[in-house]
C-alpha cells in the first residue's frame, strides 16, 4: 500500500527536525575545522571525513527506530554490486553533501535525506545549517523553504537566457582506459558557454549538488545538468524540485524518464509551462557532446 500524503507529511516533519535538531549543529560546529581529518575515497579530490560516517550513523539510527519496515541507503555505507533500490520504502541519506567545502570551510556543505517509493522520490529534506536554509517537500504536499512554500517566479525559459548550475565532479580522468566523461563534460560546457555555441547567461557552481537541486527548485537557476554524482546526492532534491512545479530528465540526450540511481541528470525549474520546460530540455540536450556513462 502506497504511503498516504498525510504519511509522507509526518515523515517530512521528521526529517526536518532531525536535519535541525541533530545535523545541523554538527555539521556547523566542525566544518572548516577539519583539514588533516580526512581519507581519500576514490581519488584524491573524493573525499570523506570521520563526521561524514558520525552523522549517518545518527541518521540511520534516528529513522530505524521511527520506520523500521523502511530500507535505508547511505552514502557511507553503499556497498557498490550489493546495494540496490527497489520498491519498498527507502531512505536514501548524504549524510554531508559538499564534503570538499565542509573540510574547506565553504558555506555550502548541508545535509541532504531523501526517501523513495517504488524507486521515485517522494520526500526530501536539504538544511544548509551555515545560511540557515531548510528545504523540505514531500509528494502531494508542496516544496517549502523555512517552511514557507516555494514559489517560483513566472517567466519564460530558454537556453540563452539561461543560468546554468554546472560542476567539475570527482571524476576527473580525461580519455584513460577509456573513460570519456570528464572529456565530454568539458566540451559540453565550451558548448553552453560559447558565443559559437548556446552562449547562455553563465554557470554557477555550488559544489553540491543537493544545494544546486534546490537552488533550481526555487528558481535561483534554470537548471542543473550533472553526471557522476549518486541517488544520495540527488534524491532529496529531486523531491523537492518537482513538487516546486520543476522536471528531472536524463543528463544525456532523449532520456526523459530516468531511476533515481541514473547518475546523470538534468534538473529545470518551474515558472514556466512544461511544453517550454521540454523545449528548454531538447535544446540543452542539443549542446551535449557525448553520452556520459557510469556505473552503479
């Protein structure tokens, strides 16, 4: 049986006090506080830091004890080949988004708590505890920011007008064993930014993708287009982005229904009508000058 909107609401309650009561202050008391603390994960700009594991361990333990019969995913205790999403209730935790600014000091690391159901995003919750910004939404019940709801300035959408949220990711391998993404994302960017190309407004870049999710589901930017990053990065936000009136498609060309754990996505705002909102899609997929391609 399908989570009520009244069920799903009870759970957003949840979340937002547990992100405030419980993460926040940790993740404001000791971000930037850190430099020497930290292990490499994949590569050398992949980072984890022993408050990441900390936090999802308050995380995991606070939700088992509220929902029990839900499946939990995290970022620190993903294990890549085991762990999979399927249709049961689950929580999908980035205990801290951002970790390269957390460890620097930069006032974009947040938390991000996500659930889905049936493997879509029904609920989500980004707290940025460092400019005190609460995201929150849940399906049927609308997206809110410090819990007055989003509401996104009407006006057109298009790829020139645009502000884009673009990131150089931890995946940085440029053509090795033939691993083409970082490549393709490069041009993809001369492509959107070129007086030859799209030549859009300008990019942005928040280095953490449940920041840019929301900054689009509040119409701060028009989109977000991403590949390499994971469900826990995007899943929150997600929720949050399309209860705000926005889309999430594919990040690569003619993708326009994609699982949560894709790992390449593009994110458009609302304040605008859908027909303008594929427009806007089918234009940006045009710039792309690759399929981008990883692994769960």
């Amino acid at each position: 049986m399908a989570l009520t909107k009244q069920q799903l609401k009870d759970i957003e309650t949840h979340l937002v006090e547990l992100a405030a009561k419980e993460v926040g202050p940790i993740i404001k008391e000791k971000a930037g506080t850190l430099f020497e603390a930290f292990d490499d994960k994949a590569n050398q700009v992949d980072l984890v830091t022993a408050v990441d594991k900390k936090i999802e361990a308050i995380i995991k333990d606070s939700l088992a004890k509220q929902y029990p019969d839900f499946k939990f995913i995290g970022e620190e205790t993903f294990q890549p080949g085991d762990t999979a999403i399927g249709k049961e209730p689950t929580f999908i935790i980035d205990p801290i988004d951002g970790t390269t600014n957390f460890i620097h000091g930069y006032p974009y690391s947040c938390t991000s708590l996500g659930l889905v159901e049936n493997g879509i995003p029904v609920c989500g919750v980004v707290f940025n505890p460092h400019l005190d910004m609460m995201f929150h939404a849940s399906a049927g019940n609308g997206a809110f920011l410090n819990g007055k709801p989003i509401k996104v300035t009407e006006r057109d959408l298009t790829l020139q007008q645009s502000i884009l949220a673009l990131e150089a990711g931890s995946e940085r391998s440029s053509g090795s064993s033939g691993d083409d993404n970082f490549d393709i994302k490069q041009a993809t960017y001369k492509n959107l930014l070129s007086d030859q190309g799209a030549y859009i407004h300008g990019s942005r870049s928040c280095g953490s993708a449940a920041m840019n999710m929301c900054f689009v589901a509040a119409g701060k930017l028009d989109a977000y287009w991403e590949g390499g990053c994971w469900a826990w990065d995007v899943c929150a936000g997600w929720s949050i982005l399309t209860e705000a009136g926005g889309m999430v498609v594919g990040g690569n060309p003619n993708e326009w229904k994609v699982p949560v754990d894709d790992r390449c996505y593009l994110a458009v705002r609302g304040g605008c009508t859908e027909p303008m909102q594929k427009k806007f899609v089918e234009n940006f997929w045009s710039q792309v000058a690759g399929k981008l391609k990883y692994h769960w």
